[in-house]
C-alpha cells in the first residue's frame, strides 16, 4: 500500500478520478483488479457509519435469507481527541481489541480502520461497502448505488449539513481510493421522512427557498426505519400500523411522529441541529438570536453555527458536560446537570403531546438510542404525568430495561429497542448489488 499515513493512504488530499466506475484505475493501491478477482465469492458486506466524533464500520456476511450474520464491529471514537480509541470486536469469537490511536479527523480514522480491515480480509471477500448518508435532499429518496453523479449532487447540498456530508463524501472517497471496483451504496437519513405530508414538511419563510430545497426534511431515517421493523417483528403488524412515536435519544436526539408505517411529523428540520436540545447541540432556537448576537457580541455566522451545533444542548446549560450518564451522576449536587436534565425531559414530553395531536391520539412509544436504551431515569420522567394519554410505565420493568415497560394498564404500550443503522445499511447495500432492488 502506498503513502506514509492514513490521510495519505486513504487518498483524501488528492483531486484523481475516484474509482467508481469498474473501468477506473485504481491510483493508490496499483493496478485494477481483473474481473474474475473481483466476482465476489462471498456476500460480506461492509457497512459504515460516519458520526461527528466517531466512526463506526459492521462486517456482515449474507446467506440465503436477508438478515445477515455480524461477523465484526469496529469503532473509532472520539476523533480529533487525546483519547482515540480503535475497537474492535469479532463476532464470532467475542474477542475485543482496542488500540490507542492518533486521529486528528475522519481522514485518519478511515485510514486506520481500512488498515486494519484489508490486513485481515482481502478486496475479494467483500462484495459491497454501504455508508449511512445524513442528508440527501429532495432528490434521494431511496437507498442508491454511488456513482459520479451521486457525489456531484452532494456536493452540491453539502451547504445543507456542513458537518456531515463533507466528511461522509470523504469516506465514499476514501474507499473507492482503496477499492476501485467494488460498488458502494449510500443509504440516506432523510429517505425514511421524504413522504411526510406538504403541512409537516413546508417552513414560514418566502417560497422561493421552498423552491430552493430548504423545507424540513428530518433525520435518524435508517434508526426509524429499523425500529419499525423490529416492532412489527417482536408487537405485531398491527402495532406497526397504528400511532407510533419513536424517541431516537442519543448525542442527537429527535422524534418522529409514524401513521400506518409512514413518517407524518419529526422534530428535526433543515438541518440535524434543529428540535430536541441535544448533548451539544441546541435544538429549536429563537431565530432572533442570530441578530441579537451579532450585534451584541459581532458574533459571525461561522461562529453562531459553531455555537448551536458544539456548545449548547446539555453542555451549554450544564457547563459541564453533554453525556446524560455525567449529568446523572451530579445531579444531586450540580444545580446546573439538574437543569439541563429537567430541559431535556421537558421538551421531549412537548413533542409527545405535540405528536400526540398530529396522529390524532397514540398507540405505541418507543424509546432507543443511547439514552434511550440505557436511561431508565429519563424514560421515567418523561413519561411521568403522561397518564392522561394513557401512557404508564411499569417502574420495575422500565429499570430492567425490559422490551415492554409499560404497565399492565397502560392504555400505549412503551418499548424500549436497540437500534441498529449499521445493519440497515448493509441489508440495502446487499438487496442493491444482488440485483433485489434498484
């Protein structure tokens, strides 16, 4: 492999034609592999999830059936800090490795991960890499194979999420840099709210940037379409069916309001910044803030952005830290976590009641996410005083983080799911290059 180090490696710098198209010559790696190196004897897919601060990478291998065999998670965490961490772990033998590594930003994090992958499985053995793609405008709808026009059409949105889609073209471009022949799917966040009603999805301002693409579009696609899945599998189809609020809680936090399986309402907009005030993010904003502060502080609109996306949510309130597992542990004694705890749990049980009337009653809450899965004290006190709804928690379950912690009585049945991006990405990855779906 050539190059001195990972950003090198991974091909990021450079302006050569990428390797999208089987015919492409592969700059980095030597020569383009024949087509008979690259039938793909396996079904191994590759799915990768870019996040602000990490990247996450799941191996699966598919057999007859659709739900594939996780074969490796790898994760490389709290990029851009002292602390980095590599992990790694086999799901066959349950083994965990993790390495201490150096990565100012995603570049390096690719390089190590690609490293670290292609010491232990050639080119051949897998048959796709997938990537969970935040944004994909009005355009994408659907899960699509990565072509030059595909990444054109990002660049062209990427002023729609500075924070995301620059990095994630740069994993699309880091790979194909690698691996020139091997098809790469982007499977888009948006997709799941792209047929939410006119009403949900038109903002207040002039139509011409209607026109233009700004309207609100939501986020946590893959995460909700998942979760519907699992909820149809493990309370039914008609459970599915029916009036369903999933509360995707982690780092970020949004909601989604779904009717006969379909996304009528969310609580992120334009951009992931907006709604739920988040572990740094600040959720929904008095739009006169902007100009407040850049005439009270001649704050710019780089700094306002970097502002609302990194140093507000449950750090800017707590002065602390955005982790809910921080802010639980200092609550009793940090007036400040005790705040940006009760904000938090406040605004989630206004968007219920908000989703609540969208839908037109409720049948079904779901909880996932980091917080979500793990904070049964947060699921509590969101829930708490929801009765009229007809919503009551079980208190024993809710702390064993059973499936089902509603009680008994309850008129909606609360869930708490797992969720699962990376599996996803890899199944529509797979239906795509198997030729199942287009």
């Amino acid at each position: 492999m050539r190059g001195t180090g990972p950003l090198r490696r991974a091909g990021l710098g450079g302006q050569e034609k990428l390797g999208l198209d089987s015919r492409r010559e592969d700059v980095s790696s030597g020569p383009a592999k024949t087509p008979s190196e690259n039938a793909f004897p396996s079904s191994r897919v590759l799915a990768m999830n870019c996040g602000s601060s990490s990247l996450k990478v799941a191996l699966y291998s598919f057999g007859a059936g659709d739900r594939p065999t996780l074969t490796l998670t790898g994760k490389v965490d709290r990029i851009g800090q002292p602390e980095a961490s590599l992990v790694v772990n086999d799901g066959a033998t349950g083994q965990q490795t993790t390495l201490k590594v150096d990565v100012p930003g995603h570049g390096e994090a690719a390089g190590h991960l690609l490293d670290w992958l292609q010491q232990r499985f050639s080119v051949g053995q897998l048959a796709a890499v997938g990537h969970r793609v935040v944004h994909g405008g009005q355009r994408y709808s659907a899960p699509a194979r990565i072509s030059p026009e595909l990444l054109d059409e990002l660049r062209r949105i990427s002023p729609f999420d500075p924070d995301h889609l620059p990095v994630e073209i740069a994993m699309i471009e880091a790979v194909a840099r690698r691996m020139p022949e091997l098809p790469q799917v982007a499977c888009f966040d948006t997709a799941f709210h792209r047929q939410m009603p006119r009403v949900a999805k038109i903002l207040p301002i002039p139509r011409r940037y209607d026109r233009q693409g700004v309207e609100r579009y939501g986020f946590h696609g893959l995460s909700y379409a998942y979760l519907m899945e699992e909820l149809a599998r493990k309370a039914g189809s008609a459970a599915a069916g029916g009036r369903v609020i999933l509360a995707h809680f982690g780092a970020g936090a949004s909601m989604a309001a779904v009717r006969g399986g379909k996304s009528v309402d969310t609580s992120m907009g334009f951009t992931p910044t907006a709604g739920l005030p988040m572990a740094t993010r600040a959720g929904d904003l008095d739009p006169g803030l902007v100009s407040f502060l850049a005439r009270s502080e001649h704050m710019s609109v780089e700094e306002f952005h970097e502002l609302v996306n990194r140093r507000c949510g449950l750090l800017g309130v707590s002065e602390t830290s955005g982790d809910v597992r921080d802010l639980l542990a200092h609550e009793a004694d940090d007036v400040r976590a005790a705040e940006a705890l009760a904000m938090f749990c406040y605004q989630a049980k206004k968007w219920i009641g908000a989703f609540t009337a969208a839908l037109g009653g409720l049948d079904t809450l779901v909880f996932s996410g980091g917080i979500g899965e793990h904070a049964a004290a947060i699921r509590s006190r969101i829930c708490d005083g929801l009765q009229f709804l007809g919503v009551d928690l079980d208190p024993a379950r809710n702390q064993r983080h059973e499936l089902l912690i509603s009680a008994e009585k309850s008129r909606v049945a609360v869930y708490v799911i797992p969720t699962n991006e990376e599996l996803m990405v890899a199944q529509a990855t797979h239906r795509i290059v198997s030729g199942r779906s287009s």
